[in-house]
C-alpha cells in the first residue's frame, strides 16, 4: 500500500466562490511534476520541505503563479481563483460575393510549401501529449469489457505520452514511443504527471 504524503498543498481550483474549474492544470516549476485538478476543482500536490512556485492554468482564463514554503510535516490549504481572460476582436464585416482574405495568404503559404520543406534535411523532436476525460456513457454491450480493463463510468481519466519524432527527407518520419501513461480518479486528489 502506497504512503500517504505527509506534507504538500492542497485546495480548489475556481472562477468564483461557487465556481469550480474542472480538470485545471497545476505544474511545480522546482520539481517538473505536472498536476490535474478533479472534475469539482480539487487538488493535491504532495511536497518536501522547501519553497515552490506552482503555475496554474485553465483555458479561457489567465495563468496565475503561486509561491508555497512548506515547512514540516503541514499541509498548505490554498483555493486559487483564476480570473477569467476576455478578448476584444476588431469588427468583421461580411459581404455575399467577396472571398476571404486568409485565402490568399495561404495560397501564398501553399505555393512556398516546398521552399520551406527542403530548408531542413533532418530534425528531431520530442513530443508530449496529454488529455483528460470522463467516460459518462458506453453501451450495454461493452460495460463488462470496460469494467475488466479498469474503465469505469463518471470517472477523470488522464492519458499521456512522450515521443522522440524524426523527420528525413524528403518524406521519412520515425516515431519511437518512450512512455505512455494512463490514470483515473473518482473525484479524489489529482495524481503527479511523471
């Protein structure tokens, strides 16, 4: 059986005080671990003695970056609150008969394609993607085979995966797979992305 934590932070993530912001990211700048909040907001980052700046983001509002100095076997009880980001846009005008001026520029940027191809004749990258979810409905049918495989309804599941991309030209691409990683969580604290 794993060892609970004995110190570290923990709270809600909103965009009010009735607000919660489901699935917000939290990422430990000191230590690279990557956090997600649950679907009612809550978190839980477990952490040594030491001083910590958390960076906390949620789509459509702005990022916030909070410092926590843990000291001792404490838990720091903190809710963040997020504000939301609003952006003005100029005005559109729409005429029937008029082709859209992004036409242009990306038959500009189609025509160049291979200029910009052949500017690089090998690189490498790596890639990091990650996706949160809640399985809320399966059919009948597949329920069972769910349950087996450790799928269950109404839960926050987390998928991840890091990949070394290689692209030679003129069109060979290779892509080694080094880590997958995938979690569920039935409105518990969030686990570490590592």
């Amino acid at each position: 059986m794993a060892q609970q934590a004995k110190s570290g932070v923990k709270g809600y993530v909103k965009a009010g005080p009735d607000t919660p912001l489901p699935f917000a990211s939290l990422y430990v700048r000191n230590t690279g671990q990557g956090f997600t909040a649950n679907q009612l907001g809550y978190f839980e980052i477990p952490l040594p003695e030491g001083v910590y700046d958390v960076v906390v983001q949620f789509m459509g509002f702005g990022t916030q970056v909070q410092t926590f100095t843990i000291s001792g076997q404490n838990w720091i009880e903190k809710d963040i609150l997020l504000e939301e980001q609003t952006y003005a846009l100029q005005e559109v005008e729409v005429k029937a008969g008029k082709e859209d001026p992004a036409n242009t520029i990306m038959r500009k940027a189609i025509a160049k394609a291979d200029f910009h191809r052949l500017q690089i004749k090998r690189y490498t990258k790596y890639v990091y993607l990650r996706g949160t979810g809640v399985l809320e409905n399966a059919p009948f049918f597949i329920k069972k085979q769910l349950k087996e495989e450790g799928l269950n309804l109404n839960e926050a599941y987390t998928l991840e995966s890091v990949s070394k991309i290689t692209f030679t030209q003129p069109n060979t691409y290779a892509e080694e797979v080094l880590s997958i990683r995938s979690s569920g969580e039935d409105f518990g604290a969030s686990r570490p992305l590592t």
